[in-house]
C-alpha cells in the first residue's frame, strides 16, 4: 500500500484483474466469472439505469464484512488510548532531548 487508499500494482495483481476482465468478456462469462465482494460486480443495464447511470463502485460492488476479532470495543479502545498515551510521552521525551543535543551544538528550537 502506498497511503490508506492507494495501492501499488505488482505483476500478480495485474495479471488477476485481467484474468477477471477477460472471464468478464468471454462468451462463456457466465460460467467463468463471478463477482466478488469488494473487488467487482458485473451490474445489469436496469441497476445502472435505476442509480440514474451513476458509476461510482461503491453503488454496485458489494463490500467485504470486516472480520470480528472478538476483543470488546471498549476494551480495545483502552488498550489502545493507553499505547497511545505512552507512545506520546515518549515522544515528548525524544524532542527534549534532540532540543537539548541541538542546544549544545549551538542550534536552539
């Protein structure tokens, strides 16, 4: 992934959304593709005419169900607030000492 919503390609996956693309265009598509959560959706002419022929994915493509870990939210949420609170004081501490390194060079913040 290069960012939360973008991903880079590699070989494999290109190759794959091909692979689905030609399944899709065959004659015989209807026993060779098949729609799959998150990724595609072959949409009939009446669903893209009942969205008023809007082609935004997320209209059409269902997506996947998260897994549920089993941890309660509230849980989950404590732990992670308290890593958090400890990652921040750590960082805290890391800028007083870079401030203070850069100090006794001669450079001030």
């Amino acid at each position: 992934m290069i960012s939360r919503s973008q991903k880079e390609l590699n070989d494999e996956d290109i190759a794959a959304i091909g692979e689905i693309y030609h399944n899709w265009r065959s004659k015989d598509w209807e026993n060779k593709y098949k729609d799959m959560p998150g990724l595609c959706k072959s949409a009939s002419l009446e669903e893209v005419r009942k969205n008023n022929f809007v082609l935004t994915p997320g209209r059409y493509i269902d997506f996947k169900e998260e897994e549920d870990d089993g941890e309660v939210f509230e849980d989950k949420m404590k732990k992670l607030t308290s890593e958090l609170k400890e990652q921040m004081n750590k960082a805290s501490q890391m800028d007083t000492i870079i401030k203070e390194n850069l100090k006794s060079i001669g450079f001030e913040i």
